[in-house]
C-alpha cells in the first residue's frame, strides 16, 4: 500500500480489496464486513485478595475488560517456607476467558501452595487480536491452612483448687480468642481474649475478674478456642471436672478431751471432707519426759476420710510414755489444698499402768469390833470400792456390803483408820473377807488386795 490508513481502536471496519486488470477487466471481490481493529491489551482489574492478605485458601476475583485468547495466573513464592514447586500456573480456560467479573475458589487439586510460603500472584492475558496484558499483581500474598493450636496447662483435669488461675499456649497470633466456663453443667460464662491475651506465647497466672463471681464447691469445666488472621480455627482443649473448693476441712477431736487420763492411744474424731494429707501431732507438755516428743503421725489413706471415728488406733502410733502428760491436735489438707483446722485436746495424762492397793488393817484372822480399816493407794483413784463378803459365823443375809470411797479417801498415800460405818449392818458374830480395789482416772483397775 502506499498509504496505511489510520484506523480507530476499538472500531469495525469493513474491508473490500478492488483491483483492474491490464485489460480492464474488474475483480469480483468478496468484502469483509465485520472488521474489528484492536490495539490495545487487555486490562485485569478489581483483583482480590488485595495485596499483603492472609488467606488459607486460594480463593481470587478479578475483572477482565475484554474476551481473552488465552490467559494465566502465576504464583510465585517471593518469601516464607520453601516452595520447590514454584512458581505455580494456572491456566485460564471457559467462561474464565470472557470478559466481565470472574474468578472463584481453586481447590488443591488445581494448586496447592505451601503453608508459611508468601506469594506474588501475576494475572496475564492476551485478547483476540494477539495483545498482551501489562504487568499485573497482588504483592504479598501470604498462604495459611494451618489452624492455630491452643492448649489449657492448667487447671488440669479432675483436680481440686482452693485458688483458680490459668496457664495456657498459643501457637500463633489470632484475631480472636475465648475461654467457655461451665458451671456444674447448668451456666456458661463466655471470657473473649484481649488482644495482649491471643499472642503467640505461653502465658500464666491469667485470672479473669469472672473468677471473683464464682462459688465455693462449683465443679468447672474449661474450653480454650480461637482463630488465626487468616481463619483456622483451632480445636478447641478442654479440661473437665475442676472441683473449685475454699472450705478448710474440720477435724473434731471426740475424745480423749482435756483435762483427763486415757490408758489407750486411740481417738475418737469426725473428719468434715477427705483429706489428701493428715497428721496426728502429739506433744508432750509436763509430766515424764517423752524423748519422742512431738510426734506428727502420718495418717494412711482409710484414716483420711470423710466421717466418724470412734477409738480410731492409726496404724503409725503414736507411742506415748506412761506418765507424761501430752497435747493432741491434727493437721493436714484436703485436695484443693486448704489447710486443716483442727480442735486442740491439752493436759490429757497417759496412763496405762493400774493402781496398787493393800489393806494394812483389819489383818487375816482378826476380830474386829469396829469397820476402821487402813489401806494404801499407790495412785490417785477415780473410784474405789470396800467389799465386806460373809463367810460363815453368823447368817448375814444382806452381804456383800459395798461401800464407796470418796473425796480424801481414794488420795494416793496412806489412809488411816478410816470408819466404813457399817457396825450396824454387819451381823454380830459372823465372819467375813474384806477386799479393797480401785481404779485411777485413766480407767486402769488394780488388783484386788483382802484379808479374811
């Protein structure tokens, strides 16, 4: 040609090549009549994900101002994880070639990047008339398919606490995070992370001001969940049956009680809940000197649990010293960890050895004309007894005659010529055994001593 016209973009034209022959003679041509003149490159717009996201699917959208021959999208990994498989390209085909909004979800089957790997994502077509696209991108494309991991260190599971406190890991940054409370499977308390509280870290001693609201003797069970920028959402950790306990266990002291004698080690007691630990602690305050004092008697677990003991003897002691004079009080906690409050028995004598008692008068074959009889007492007595028993002579039948010591007469020492007033019971004439026995307060019982 020897002029090239100047066509319009975008335009239809018709075109029609005529011609004459040297003869004369006219072509018969056949026109074209749908010409189109295109010279410029398609254009991708409207591109999402934006640059710098986080995603953890390949999910894209894009607009595409004119049909396509043939297009693709080429991702390559910039930073993060290794990616040997890079770059990755994904040819446009279908409807995918027209123009308008396209795009949708590339499952893993079609491309599968590699989680922690960044990506730059280029989009390039060429339209119908051979132009290509201008270089375009989304910059920063960060690939997460990985779900966050969340774990409760503490509480742990079926455990008992007098303070509640939580410990727990986090593997990654999230945008959202909660702790789900449920109270004795009735209520749920929803505790949402702050954002210093949903970082990648280990964190301890979290105490949310919800624990201030919570009762004593609530059974717990805690949830921990959460989901990352780019949406896993983590399995959430669960701890179960977390019994929250403030109460002090009692321990009552039955008996011995104090100011009294006991010639047996055992004791008697009520015991308000199990104890994971308890002691029996005896100490020796005055009387023999007792090289063993104190004593802490660890209890075994059967002697640790909730109810009434009556004359309990624990199988580690104690071993008490005849003659001394002791305390006796428990100590311990229960499995939350609260200590045990415990009564205080004082100045209870131990005493197992019995009372020695000896008539000195009247003697063996003696008349008598009066009941002054004279004794002697080795201890202090609770009790003692004078027996007069008929043995023959005259008929007696009111014996035996029983009298009972009183006051200054059951006093460890002597005991003189003292007046059992009984002449006018006894048979004038008769014979009879007189015996004497008695027992000290920590209920040990003499020998009986007589005389006939």
């Amino acid at each position: 040609l020897n002029r090239i016209p100047e066509l319009v973009d975008g335009a239809s034209y018709m075109i029609r090549l005529e011609g004459i022959d040297l003869a004369g003679n006219t072509n018969e041509a056949t026109p074209i009549n749908s010409y189109t003149y295109d010279a410029s490159p398609p254009i991708f717009t409207q591109l999402s994900p934006e640059s710098g996201s986080l995603v953890n699917e390949v999910n894209l959208s894009f607009t595409i101002n004119e049909n396509l021959a043939n297009g693709q999208i080429i991702f390559t990994r910039t930073t993060g994880a290794v990616d040997a498989q890079s770059p990755h390209i994904v040819n446009l085909s279908g409807s995918r070639l027209l123009a308008g909004d396209r795009g949708g979800k590339l499952p893993k089957e079609i491309i599968e990047l590699i989680n922690g790997a960044v990506y730059e994502i280029e989009f390039v077509g060429k339209d119908l008339a051979g132009n290509v696209s201008a270089e375009t991108k989304i910059d920063n494309f960060t690939y997460d398919d990985e779900a966050p991991v969340v774990f409760l260190k503490a509480p742990t599971n079926n455990i008992h606490n007098n303070f509640l406190a939580l410990d727990y890991l986090i593997s990654e940054d999230m945008v959202s995070g909660q702790i789900k409370i449920n109270i004795d499977n009735k209520k749920d308390i929803i505790i949402e992370l702050a954002e210093t509280q949903r970082l990648q870290g280990e964190y301890s001693q979290f105490i949310p001001t919800e624990f201030s609201e919570l009762n004593d003797g609530v059974t717990l069970d805690f949830e921990l969940s959460g989901t990352d920028a780019a949406g896993n959402v983590s399995q959430p950790h669960r701890v179960e049956n977390v019994k929250y306990d403030t109460t002090h266990p009692i321990i009552s002291i039955i008996d011995p009680i104090s100011d009294t004698a006991i010639n047996q080690s055992t004791i008697s007691l009520n015991i308000s809940e199990d104890l994971v630990e308890g002691y029996l602690v005896v100490t020796q305050t005055s009387g023999v000197f007792d090289t063993r004092s104190p004593q802490k008697i660890p209890l075994l677990n059967q002697e640790m649990k909730l109810g009434e003991y009556d004359h309990v003897q624990f199988v580690n002691g104690p071993n008490l010293q005849n003659g001394s004079i002791y305390t006796f009080e428990f100590s311990g906690k229960d499995f939350a960890g609260n200590e045990v409050r415990s009564s205080k028995v004082i100045n209870v004598l131990f005493d197992n050895e019995p009372p020695v008692v000896s008539l000195s008068k009247p003697v063996d074959a003696e008349q008598i004309k009066t009941t002054e009889i004279s004794y002697m007492l080795s201890d202090n007595l609770s009790k003692g007894i004078i027996t007069f028993e008929h043995t023959g002579g005259s008929t007696d039948l009111a014996s035996p005659h029983i009298v009972e010591l009183s006051g200054s007469q059951l006093k460890q020492g002597p005991q003189l010529d003292i007046n059992m007033n009984l002449m006018d019971v006894l048979a004038d004439g008769a014979r009879y055994s007189l015996s004497i026995q008695g027992w000290d307060r920590a209920g040990n019982e003499s020998e009986i001593s007589s005389v006939k």
